[in-house]
C-alpha cells in the first residue's frame, strides 16, 4: 500500500526520500460536491434520455464531463494530506491537475502539535483540525477535517521521537569516529619517543652473574 503513496506524492519529494504515514481529510467533506455532480451529471441525463433517446450523443459527453468532475474532486481531496516521510513532515495541496504545491516541517523544528473537534458531526464521526507548530510560535502545518485527530497527533509525535532519536544515536557515532581520527592522525604525526633506560639497569644487564660462592 505504500507504493501507491510514494508514486501519487512523488513530485513532491527529496531523492531517498520515503513515505511512512499519509493522513488525509475526512470523505465528508466531499459529499456535497459529489452530490451535486451524481445529481445533474448522472441522474439528471439518464432522466432526460429516457424521455429522448435521439439526444443520447449529448448526453454521453455531458455524463463525460461530470466524469471528469468526479476525478477532479477525487484527486484534490486525495492530495490535499500530511505526509509523514523518513526525514520530515510534508503537508501537500493540489488545486488542479497543474497546479500543485507542498510545505515542509522538519522533525527537530516541531514544538508541538494540537487538534480540535468542534460540532456534533466532527464528534460523532471523529474528525477535525490539526495544527501543527515550529518551533518559535509560529504556525506552519494545518490539516483541517482530518480523520481521527488524536491519533495524527501520536503517530506525528512517535514518528519525531524516534526520528530525534535515531538522529542522535547517529551524530555520537559520527562524533566518536571523528575522535578516533583525530587521534590515530595525532600519534602518527607525533611518535611517543623511546624511554632510555637506567645506567644502573644497563650495568647490571651487562655483567655476567656470579654464582654463589660455598
């Protein structure tokens, strides 16, 4: 399932990267549109054919078109979502087929993250806003009409711990390594000089051993 992600988003995203999580707004939303267009696109035709069926040709475009329409609606309620990816958060907004933008919100730069469910349809099917801070106070991600906001907000926060995370475990390996460096570097450029070794300790190494005497 993360395939079709990764293909839909692509335009949007760095090389390497990956799409973890996608959080889209709730279908609700596109009920009315979709309503109106079954309505005077689908419904409306079949009607007038049944009364006139020498205008089949016309209305075969017309349902075409409201065709079109359905996609269109489809595709900008799919596209507008919060991608969580391997490196960021990434919120997408489509407003047609040639017109497309995207923001993106590091992991370290998020303060905090919130959410609100207002009205008795948002509370009953559980959807609603979710905002999303950088750090500084101000404002940069917003998903409104997102489904299930409370678990947006786990997932998006578990996604940053571990990211922090891995993030930190791998800057004290790259610190230690460069240490290592540094050090090898250092004794080669300069050798521990040999330590001399006593007189004493020469002479009597040098002497042969007196056996006892009886």
């Amino acid at each position: 399932m993360k395939k079709i992600p990764q293909i839909m988003f692509k335009p949007h995203l760095d090389p390497g990267e990956e799409v973890l999580q996608v959080f889209h707004r709730h279908p609700f939303i596109m009920l009315p549109s979709l309503g109106r267009i079954l309505f005077f696109t689908f419904l409306v035709p079949l009607f007038i054919l049944y009364l006139f069926p020498q205008f089949w040709i016309f209305l075969l475009l017309w349902m075409g078109i409201g065709l079109i329409r359905v996609v269109y609606v489809l595709f900008n309620w799919y596209h507008d979502a919060l991608l969580v990816t391997n490196v960021s958060l990434l919120k997408t907004y489509w407003n047609g087929f040639f017109d497309r933008s995207s923001s993106r919100l590091e992991y370290p730069m998020i303060e905090g993250i919130s959410y609100a469910i207002q009205g008795f349809r948002r509370t009953i099917f559980n959807y609603g806003h979710v905002h999303i801070n950088r750090s500084g106070g101000s404002s940069v991600l917003d998903l409104p009409d997102a489904i299930n906001p409370p678990k947006v907000e786990r997932m998006v926060l578990s996604y940053q711990e571990n990211f922090v995370s891995d993030q930190s475990m791998k800057d004290s390996e790259t610190l230690k390594g460069l240490l290592v460096e540094m050090i090898r570097h250092h004794n080669k450029n300069n050798p521990q000089p040999e330590k001399p070794q006593n007189a004493s300790q020469k002479n009597v190494r040098g002497k042969n051993p007196q056996p006892p005497k009886k």
